[in-house]
C-alpha cells in the first residue's frame, strides 16, 4: 500500500511539473492602471486594468510576464514587476509621489511641495542664487514643475523610450 502510493505521489509530482504551474500563486496589483494584455506583449489588446490590490491568480510565468487569471474569470498578461505577492494596502487618492509610481496622474507640484517639506527647494533656490540663474530660467522650471502628465502620456513615454515592461524587446 505505501509503495502504491509512493507511486501516486510520484506521477502527481512529474505532471505537475511537466504542466508548468499547477497550482496558481496568489498575487495583487502593487499599483493602480495594471493593464492585463490578451498576448504576452504590452502593446496587445488590453483585456482588463487592474487597480491597486487587485487579486490575481498567476498561472503560468514566462520570463517578464506573468500569464494570470482574474477573479471575474477574465485571464491575460501582466508585466511580473507590477505584481506583489504580499497584498498592498489600499489607498484612497494620490498623494505626494503616488503620482509617480502611477496612481492617477503625475503631478509635478506635488513633487515640489514633498521636495519642500524635506528642505530640498531652499536648497535648490540657494544654488540657483550661487549659479546666478536667472529669473527667467527659474519661472520656466516652476512652469515645468506645474506640468501634469496623464496615464496615457506616461505609457507613450515608456513606450517610446522602451523602458518598464517595454523595455528588453517586447513589442
């Protein structure tokens, strides 16, 4: 009897890993605006967007994508560094740098104002009256600073400078 289950637990074991993931690996959107692909390729048909702590069960992974399966049934692709494996916190709106690590929208003010708080933009101010930056040159960054780029706009950058999931060749 334990030799025949020996057996059994051998055979489960070989088809396990010769089917590649069997059992699925419960992961979560780190961010918000995950974009779940139909292919492995982050200019496919976007199949579902993923919000920040959305659950996912990974399925298959093949080099920097993860194959996953969503909890309305839904399945696709996903960049594998836009996914935790431990649940992240949710957080209502986008403060301070949020913006940067792709919630909502990136807002340059609001890097300012963090940069303020630490001390940075006294810093800054000092060294512009050191350098003897003009006035002109100081209102043009602070009109940079007002900047605001939407999702898309930071995509197509990415996109067009082929880093984060578009980096390495994907197309």
């Amino acid at each position: 009897m334990v030799r025949i289950f020996r057996i059994l637990m051998m055979a489960m074991l070989l088809v396990g890993f010769s089917a590649g993931n069997v059992l699925a690996e419960t992961m979560w959107a780190k961010k918000d605006r995950v974009k779940v692909t139909a292919e492995k390729s982050p200019t496919s048909t976007v199949v579902a967007i993923l919000r920040v702590g959305d659950q996912v069960q990974v399925v298959q992974k093949s080099g920097r994508q993860y194959k996953v399966k969503l909890m309305s049934g839904k399945s696709g692709w996903v960049f594998k560094f836009k996914l935790s494996d431990t649940q992240p916190e949710k957080k209502s709106g986008g403060s301070g740098l949020s913006g940067l690590a792709g919630e909502n929208t990136v807002v340059a003010q609001e890097a300012r104002a963090g940069g303020s708080i630490r001390g940075l933009k006294e810093t800054t101010e000092q060294y512009a009256d050191k350098k003897q930056i003009s006035e002109a040159d100081r209102r043009s960054v602070e009109k940079m600073e007002q900047r605001t780029v939407t999702d898309d706009e930071l995509d197509q950058f990415k996109r067009d400078g082929q880093i984060g999931e578009y980096a390495g060749g994907v197309s």
